[in-house]
C-alpha cells in the first residue's frame, strides 16, 4: 500500500507526474509559471524579484570591493589555488551577501517548487562577467536522491550583451547526468570540470540546443536546475562591471556529494557536509536535517516564511504577468503546433512544447511555424496526382506543407 508521494525522491519541478501538480493546483498563478519554465527549460526568470535590490547591491560593491582589489579568493577555490574572477562565500564577510542568499521569499519559493525545505550553502559573486566555460552544476555539486540543487543568480546592476551575460541552454537540464565513468575517466580529487567539456559541446551540438543569455535587469533573478548547462558570455566591452551574486541551494533529507571527485563503482564517495548559510552550521549538525528520511516530502519548518512569500508574492505575480524581457506573445491565430514542430526538430528533441516555445522563445529567434504553399498551389490537382494522400485523409494543403514538398510532389497540372 503507497502511503505519500510515488516519487518523493525527486523535485516537483522534475517529476514525471509535474502534470498532476499542476492538475491539482499545487501551486499558486505565480509559482505555477515558474515551476512549468523550470520543467520545460530547465530555468526559470524572475523579473525584478528583488525590488529593493539597489541599497543591497550598493553595500555588497563596498563589502567586497576591497576583496576583489586584492584579488582575495576563498572557499574551495582557494584550497584549489584555483584563480577565478569571482569571490566564494563571502556571506562570511558581508551581512547582506547572506541577506540575499537567504531571502526567506525565495527559500519558501524554492522549498514549494521541489517538495523539499531549501538551505542555501555556498555564494558566489562576480564584480565583472565570469566568462566561464559551458558546464553543469551536477558534477561539481550533487545529491542522493539526484537534482535536488539549483542556482539563484541575482543582478546587482543592469546587465549588457557587452559586459558578459549569464548564458545558458534551455532544455538541458533534461540530459542525463552522466558520472566521469561513462564519460572514460577514472575520478579523483585533483579531476576538474574540463574533462567533461567535451561532452558537454557535443551534446549541444547533437542536440542542436540553442543558447540563450539573460540581458538582466538590477533585481531580476533566474533561478537554474540542477543539470542546466549555464556559464559566462565573453566581455565585448573592456571594463564593464557585471555585479551580481550567485547562490548556490540544496534541500533537506538527501546526501550530499561532488560526483566530479567521486568514484561510485569503487564506493568512493567525496562526500559533503554542506553549511546552511542561514542557521551557520553544517547540515549534519541541524537535528532536524538529521532526522529527515530521504524521501520525506512534506516540508516541515517552512510553512512561515510561505506565508510571507504568499504576502509579498503578490505583487511580483502582477509584475511577471507583464514581463519585460522575456515578453510572452499570443499564440498567432495560424500556428500550427505540427508544423512547428516539423520545421524545428529540435524542440522536439529537447522535450518542448511546441506553442510555449514559440509563444515565448521562437518568435525571438525568428523560427518559422508556418510553410505557405506555392502560389500556383492546385488542390484538386494535387489530390488527383497524389491519391495516396487522399486515401490516407489528408488534406491536400496540409499534407503538402507538412511532406509534399520534401518529397517533391507534383501539385499542379
Ligand atoms: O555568472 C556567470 O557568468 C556564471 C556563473 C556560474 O556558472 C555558476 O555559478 O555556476
């Protein structure tokens, strides 16, 4: 007898039965559009979620701007020696850095849309864009039950195509997590995340996923699953700032593991001990944490800090209802979803819903929806020189636009 959820261990947001949450209201108008983005494209934007994002940004440049003048790196980058642009937990040298990763609006979002409560466990913040290579979270950070992690990256300021945008591929976020094994390596502490490059350029190319990258306004917030292959544009425009902040969250009751340094056919496990940047200590050190079950879907611990998502959700449910930079066309009256369909495989491929897609993505990008026939088009006389197509009950237009003219079928007399 199935007492709760069939699949608790696995997000909401990447559930194969995402449908029925959706069916039975799970989730309110605003977390609705953001759960169905992050199970379609793997990402979801969040226009201006942090409105009062000037003053917070204004103290973060004066925390950390004496850090990145002395190009100071902490956290594993600098047990690494690894240099990067960017700067790790600096929750630990600036209060409000630790405000804006522990915004509880956003951990009670986060927690609804996975099933499970969200802690945040690491930031990450970038003066200038990051320009880094193409990859996926899932190898650096991980978790047993999989995908329960995200990134919230937030802009401090407004962001150009010249100063290095976040960029990212909608879609991926449904590929495999592929382990260093089948990628023909053999893992160890010292292996770093370019021995996965590779595959990660070929599967974009065999999947002809298309980037996209976030032109962001000061306060907009794009939050990425697990698996989402993301990383940073190159800077067009020397000296271009690009301040903004990326937080890393996981969710209760799962192990926590970096997959990149593990090698689980031998049992070798790089475990993690995650540190809840709220409450300041180590997961395994949080009773609650502890006791929970993996597989415990209810979200114990959250229901206040949901009411206070529910208040102040209001009004950023009527701001992303006219959304601005992701702006949401209607469905043209002409569309046809197979035709779509057709002529852009891709979305296909990558799982998409063809209207959705257009209506959001594809009428950006120019994709064609629609074949017009030639003008000297003659349906009788396509019907009476192709009767294959009447027999099967096609009609003459359609079956012309959709296979005809691939096969070069005569269609007039
Ligand atoms: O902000 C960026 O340019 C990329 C950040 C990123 O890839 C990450 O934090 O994993």
């Amino acid at each position: 007898m199935q007492n709760g959820p069939i699949l608790a261990g696995v997000p909401i947001i990447e559930s194969p039965f995402f449908s029925d949450f959706i069916a039975s209201h799970y989730f309110d108008d605003a977390q609705q559009s953001i759960a169905q983005d992050l199970n379609l494209y793997g990402f979801a934007v969040l226009p201006n979620f942090f409105a009062q994002i000037g003053h917070q940004a204004r103290q973060i440049r004066q925390d950390l701007q004496p850090l990145f003048a002395q190009g100071q790196q902490s956290g594993e980058d600098a047990k690494q020696g690894v240099f990067t642009n960017r700067i790790q937990d600096a929750f630990k040298h600036s209060q409000t850095v630790k405000q804006l990763a522990t915004d509880p609006r956003m951990l009670a979002l986060l927690s609804k849309l996975y099933g499970r409560q969200a802690f945040a466990f690491q930031t990450l913040n970038f003066e200038c864009g990051s320009q880094q290579a193409v990859h996926s979270d899932a190898v650096h950070f991980h978790s047993l039950p999989e995908r329960f992690m995200c990134g919230v990256w937030v802009a401090l300021e407004d962001v150009t195509l010249d100063s290095g945008p976040l960029c990212y591929y909608p879609g991926s976020h449904n590929l495999p997590v592929y382990d260093s094994r089948q990628v023909g390596f053999t893992p160890s502490q010292r292996t770093q995340q370019d021995v996965y490059e590779p595959l990660w350029n070929k599967l974009i190319e065999t999947h002809r996923l298309r980037k996209q990258v976030f032109t962001a306004k000061a306060g907009d917030a794009l939050i990425w699953t697990a698996n989402l292959l993301h990383g940073g544009e190159p800077i067009l425009r020397a000296g271009s700032t690009r301040w903004s902040q990326v937080t890393h969250y996981y969710f209760e009751g799962c192990r926590y593991y970096t997959p990149m340094h593990s090698d689980l056919i031998e049992g070798k496990v790089a475990h993690r001990d995650p540190v809840n940047i709220a409450m300041g200590v180590k997961s395994s050190e949080v009773p609650s944490l502890r006791q929970q079950q993996a597989g415990n879907q209810t979200l114990r611990g959250f229901k206040k800090a949901y009411a206070a998502l529910l208040d102040t959700l209001m009004p950023f449910s009527a701001r992303a209802k006219q959304r601005t930079r992701w702006p949401e066309i209607p469905l043209p009256p002409d569309f046809d979803a197979q035709t779509y369909a057709h002529l852009n495989p891709d979305i296909v491929e990558a799982g998409l819903d063809p209207a959705l897609h257009y209506c959001r993505h594809g009428y950006l990008e120019g994709r064609p929806y629609k074949i017009s026939v030639p003008i000297d088009f003659d349906a009788e006389a396509y019907k009476a020189l192709n009767p294959d197509v009447i027999q099967a009950g096609f009609d003459p237009v359609r079956h012309y636009i959709l296979h005809g003219h691939q096969e070069n079928r005569r269609y007039r007399n």
